[in-house]
C-alpha cells in the first residue's frame, strides 16, 4: 500500500523517464523511473507499467532512478569516526570524526583553541582545522575557544554610562555610573600604585616588629644588673679585733 502510494504521487509530480529496450521485441521503449529509496523490479513493456520495489535494509537510492537494484551502504563506521548519516533506504551511511575535531590524515585531531586575545577567523569543518586571528582594535575575546570570534567592546554612551578603563584585546571596556566628581585620567594607575606603596609599608613594620621582639627577648637571657662582687677591707684595727677573738676562742685561753 505504502509503494502504491508513493508510485502515484511520484507518477503526479514526476516526469523523469529512462529508456529500456523490451527483449521481447527488441524494441526502446521509455519508462517512468522509481522514486528514490527503490527500484526498478520490472520494467515497463508495450502494455505494462515498470514496477518499483522498496529498498531492502543496508541499501538504498538517493534518487529517482531506472536501475535493477538499490546501492549497498558503505560498511559501518570504525572508531574513532562516528556515524554522521545513518544508512536508509533513501541516504548512505556517512562517517565522520566526533564534534569538535577534523580527519586529518587518517585520524582524528581535536580542532586547535585560540587563546585570549584572539579569535575564530574561520571555523573548523570536518576535514579543515580552525583558523584564529589577533583581534583587531575596538575587539577583544577574554575566553580560550575554537568557537568563538571577537566581540565587539561595549559602548558605555550608548548606555548611559562612562568608560572607567579602556578595554584591551584581551577584556571588555569597563564602564560606571557618570559623577560630576569623577577622578581625573591616570586615576587608576595611580591607585594601582598607592596600594603598592601600602603594601610595602606593611612589610616594613611587620620588619620592624620582627626585629624587635628578637632584641626583647635576647635581652631577657642576660641577668637585670651587674654581679658586685664584695671585698672585706683590712685595716690595722680590724685585724686586731679579729686575732683578739681567735685568742678567746682556743681552748684553755683566758683573758689577761
């Protein structure tokens, strides 16, 4: 039902013929050709239509045609490649390397990534690598892709805004709110290297600090005050005083 169907529309909108010579009476005869996806099963003779047969599974016709039988599709597909276009009655079975990478050769190679500051030129197919390029002034691209090209910067007038730091090839412009008291230009920089001189300046009192925990504590393992050494003078009265108590103290001493 389907193939009757489909032999009467194709009879209604076609007109392709092919020419046939009938063994019967060694005479050419013109016959109208199947649709695509089948095939000539018998062609036509002086008092009968040529009739079409679907294309069996594995083969195929991708148009209107006068021939015997269907093409056999190609083999499937062997890794890496993967199968772009499945085999149908209609279309071959196609193969291709997987997303994002190209045949060369006979491999497979990943697509090439274009580094920040540059962007697609041309895009990869499935047997060419990408083609990148610098971006050009007014551009920029601030992520690493095989898929992406320059973007334009962002206006800030148009959006209402004033441009804080003009953009590179490799980042956007930035852009603010207007104010009347806004910095003067090299304000940024200026910034940049008032932070550097803070940090700086940080590192020398910690510095300082450092050195002078280190003098405390050196100075805390030495004794407060200088040891004074004690000297007993002598003098003629002291050394009388002193052989009148050794007398007194021998034994059987007495007093005068």
């Amino acid at each position: 039902l389907f193939m009757a169907c489909h032999d009467l529309l194709y009879s209604l909108l076609s007109f392709g013929t092919y020419s046939h010579l009938d063994p019967a009476t060694n005479i050419e005869l013109t016959c109208d050709k199947c649709p695509a996806g089948a095939y000539v099963s018998k062609h036509c003779t002086m008092t009968s239509l040529r009739e079409c047969s679907h294309c069996a599974s594995g083969t195929f016709t991708k148009h209107e045609n006068g021939i015997e039988s269907c093409h056999l599709c190609r083999k499937p597909c062997e890794p890496p490649m993967v199968e772009r276009i499945r085999c149908t009655a209609l279309t071959d079975r196609e193969c291709a390397c997987p997303s994002g990478s190209f045949l060369d050769g006979k491999t497979c190679t990943p697509y090439s990534v274009c580094p920040i500051g540059w962007g697609v030129r041309k895009k990869g197919s499935e047997t060419e690598d990408v083609k990148c390029k610098p971006c050009p002034r007014g551009t920029f691209s601030d992520v690493p892709s095989s898929v992406l090209r320059c973007k334009m910067f962002t206006n800030c007038t148009q959006n209402n805004l004033t441009l804080l730091i003009r953009g590179t090839k490799e980042r956007d412009n930035i852009c603010g709110f207007q104010s009347t008291t806004f910095p003067p230009k090299g304000w940024y920089e200026a910034l940049a290297n008032l932070f550097s001189t803070a940090n700086i300046l940080f590192l020398l009192q910690d510095c300082i600090q450092q050195s002078l925990s280190t003098s405390r504590l050196n100075s805390a393992k030495e004794p407060p005050f200088p040891q004074i050494q004690l000297k007993r003078l002598s003098t003629p009265e002291a050394d009388m005083g002193a052989a009148e108590g050794r007398k007194l103290a021998l034994p059987g001493s007495s007093p005068e």
